[in-house]
C-alpha cells in the first residue's frame, strides 16, 4: 500500500465515509496529485474525468490559468482582513457582480464561508426580520421531505434525509414538512402526463392555517440534490412563491448547488418568474478553488436592521473568514471568465447533448428513472423496472457501480441508487459521451 495511503487511514477522517470499508478491501482512498481541465490524476498517472465537479464546485475545470494566476497575486497583497469595520476591493467588487448578475430587487450581499453557513445566515436572517418588524411568533420554517440544506445544526433542521438528521432530532428546532415534489415516485400518484401541481395542496393547506407563525420557506430550487438529483417542474417553483406572497411567508431559495450554471442558468429562479425573498450560493462561486458563500437579499430585508445603534437591530452574525480576499477575487475572476467566455451562453448546445445521451440508459433492465436538467442529468437504480422496486441500502449498488466507473475513468461517486453527472461547464461533448459510456457499461457491468 501507498505510504501516503497509510498515513491517510491513519490519521484522516473523511467526511460521509464509513472508514471501515476499507479493511481488508482493496479499495483505499484515491491518491489524487493533481488536475487539469476536466481531468484529475492520481498517484499513478491514472486518469479520470471528474464526472461530478468534485462535490459540484468546479464549474471551469481544475488548475484554470487565470485562477492560478489571480490567487497569487491577491494572495501578495493582503491574504485576509476582518470584515467588520473594515472592506476590500475584491468583497465590494463581488458584492456588485452578484447584485447584478440577479438583477432587481436584489441589492445586499452578506458573506460567510460555504453552503451550510449561507443557509444558517438566511434563517437567522428570516427569524430577525419578523422579530423586528414586531411578529415573533413568526419562528417556523417549512422545508421539503428528502430536502438537505447542510450540515449544521441549522441546516440540518430544516434537512428532510434521515441519514443526515435523525440522530440530531433532539438537538434541532421544530421545523415542518411537506411532501417534495418527487416526479417518480409522486406522493400525489400522478403522472408527468396528469401532473397539475397537485403536491403543493399540503403547502397551501399549512400556509393557510399557520401562516401566522410561519417565517419562511426554504428549497432547493427545482433540484433536490442530495435526495438523488430529482428533477421537479419550474411551475412547482413559481406556484409557490405567489403562495408565499399570499400568506406573507419568505420565500428562501437554497441555491448552494444550483447556482453558477448548473441548470443552464445563473440561478435556478431564473427559469420562472419568481423572486425569492433571500437566496444562497456557494460551491460554484469561485469554482472549486477556495471557500466563499454568499446570501443575498433586499432591501426590504436589510432595512429591517437598518437602525440606530442602541435599538439593538443590528445582525450580529460574522465568520472569522466572512469575505475573504483571495476568496472573493477568485470568484470575481471566475465570473469575469463565465462572462467573457459566455460560458452560460454557450451550454444550450451541450444541454441537449446530455439530454440525447441519457436517452440511452432507458434501455437498461435496471434504470427505473432518467433525470435532466441543464448540465446536471441522473439514472436511479431500481431491481425492478416495473414495480420501482429500490435496492436496499446494504446492497450498495450505487457504489459498486462508482468503483467500476473508477477503473474505466471516471469519477461518479453515488447518491444512493442514483448515478448523476454534474460535470465541469467546460467539458465537451465528446468528453460527455465519453462520461457517459462509462456509466452506461459500469451499471450493464453491475446489475446485468
């Protein structure tokens, strides 16, 4: 064994891994040494595309000249400074981009360090508000079954998977669930043909008999990511943000994952008409380099803080790495690149190729489901196509079918039973057919 790896099993502990799998096993932790493009290489020179952007970060692919080039130089000038009392070029600069790029009635940007944090900024940021504007009571929030909003406490609160939450009960507060909009197995037993939206009745139900004590909603807009990559209509979306306006309820919008590209959009909310009264971003922002993320409101909200000092209105949350320079450059060179190079613009045609290419994988005994939505497209596993019979949790399919992607090329680590690929923006389509080939002959070699 690699005295690299053994080092790793030794004092390493790494996150969302049963670190007993590898007893005994020969599968360790890949030995990663270094990346470029879409492709990362091990301690072997063993080549992999990164099938899944390494946890949805990188967005322009790995070892980018530019991002190179820029962290250095910030780094040269001043690596880090509180931002409390004190600014910089790079936080002001971002903060301009971002209130721009979402257009009206965007117009404040608080930092803090990665998706979890953003999301426990937004909920404490909701509480507040109606603290201050003299309705206290207002204190639950609604979030979706199967939803996930990060890993702390917060976060996990407003989480809907058990595996992520239900150790923590008794540590989180209350919070209430509605059925998600999951297309293939509906809760509804619609069909796509049939579909009239008929999940958001228990939303409207809630709302109209708590909306009193109801301070905000929040989802992960039109993908529920660590729910297996499940795809809902933009009209479940744009319902329930007119529904949130009619019962004076917030409307937060987790776009941790979704941001920057991935829907073939900068932000999901783009693809409806509806503005969320706060929303999230992170991953993506600076492109896999660095930690950054971002929640961005309006005035409406701010001003609600917006007082003398003594009245005590003041939002008394910080991070010790809250806008960091060489984090909020990176990102504001990583959107000078999406702009220059109309990375955005430019995904249309690479949309559609991955949209052909799942087609694909329905003839697979095993594919119960196929999912898509801009750059993002996934296969959920099942033993029987026609009863959608699951495979259990201890059968790890998904995950053996990660190891055989692995020794064909490709890293696409799992969730569940769902094998996704959420890529780079800057692959092409040859490399996607290439992605997705593996796949294809990983999961034949597995479940046939």
């Amino acid at each position: 064994m690699n005295e690299w790896i053994e080092k790793d099993l030794k004092y390493v502990w790494h996150p969302d891994t049963q670190q007993k799998q590898y007893e005994g096993s020969d599968f360790k932790p890949v030995l990663i040494e270094r990346g470029e493009g879409i492709y990362v290489f091990d301690s072997e020179n063993n080549r992999y595309i990164d099938g899944v952007a390494s946890w949805w970060v990188n967005t322009l692919g790995h070892s980018h000249p530019r991002l190179n080039k820029i962290l250095s130089e910030q780094a040269s000038k001043i690596e880090h400074i509180l931002l409390a009392d004190f600014t910089h070029k790079p936080a002001i600069e971002l903060a301009e981009r971002l209130v721009k790029l979402a257009k009206m009635p965007y117009s404040k940007v608080f930092y803090s360090d990665d998706g979890s944090t953003a999301v426990e900024v937004a909920l404490k940021m909701a509480y507040q508000y109606w603290y201050q504007n003299g309705k206290p009571e207002k204190k639950y929030f609604v979030s979706m079954t199967d939803s996930y909003h990060g890993d702390t406490l917060g976060s996990v609160a407003v989480g809907g998977i058990d595996i992520y939450k239900k150790i923590f009960n008794p540590l989180v507060f209350e919070t209430l669930k509605v059925p998600a909009p999951y297309c293939y197995r509906c809760p509804k037993q619609c069909s796509h043909q049939k579909c009239g939206i008929e999940c958001l009745d228990d939303v409207e139900s809630l709302f109209k008999n708590r909306h009193e004590e109801i301070a905000a909603m929040i989802v992960e807009p039109l993908v529920q990511g660590a729910a297996g990559m499940r795809v809902y209509p933009a009209e479940y979306f744009s319902r329930l943000g007119l529904l949130c306006k009619k019962y004076d309820v917030l409307l937060i919008d987790d776009e941790v994952a979704m941001a920057f590209g991935r829907t073939g959009k900068y932000f999901a909310f783009e693809h409806t008409d509806i503005r969320p009264d706060i929303f999230c971003v992170a991953k993506g922002i600076t492109a896999g380099y660095v930690p950054l993320a971002a929640t961005i409101t309006t005035d409406k909200i701010y001003n609600a803080f917006y007082d003398d000092f003594s009245t005590l209105k003041t939002f008394y949350h910080g991070h010790s790495f809250t806008g960091n320079p060489i984090a909020c450059a990176v990102a504001n060179e990583t959107l000078k690149i999406m702009e220059e190079e109309k990375i955005i613009e430019n995904l249309e045609v690479k949309v559609e190729f991955l949209r052909s290419e799942l087609s694909k994988f329905a003839g697979l005994k095993h594919v119960g489901d196929i999912r898509h939505i801009g750059m993002i497209g996934a296969v959920e596993l099942v033993k029987d196509k026609n009863l959608k019979t699951p495979y259990s949790f201890e059968e790890r399919i998904g995950h053996k079918v990660f190891k055989e992607a692995m020794k064909r090329g490709a890293i696409l680590r799992p969730i569940g039973n769902v094998i996704y690929f959420l890529p780079p923006l800057v692959i092409s389509e040859s490399q996607i057919r290439e992605l997705t080939d593996i796949a294809y002959e990983s999961i034949k070699a597995v479940t046939e």
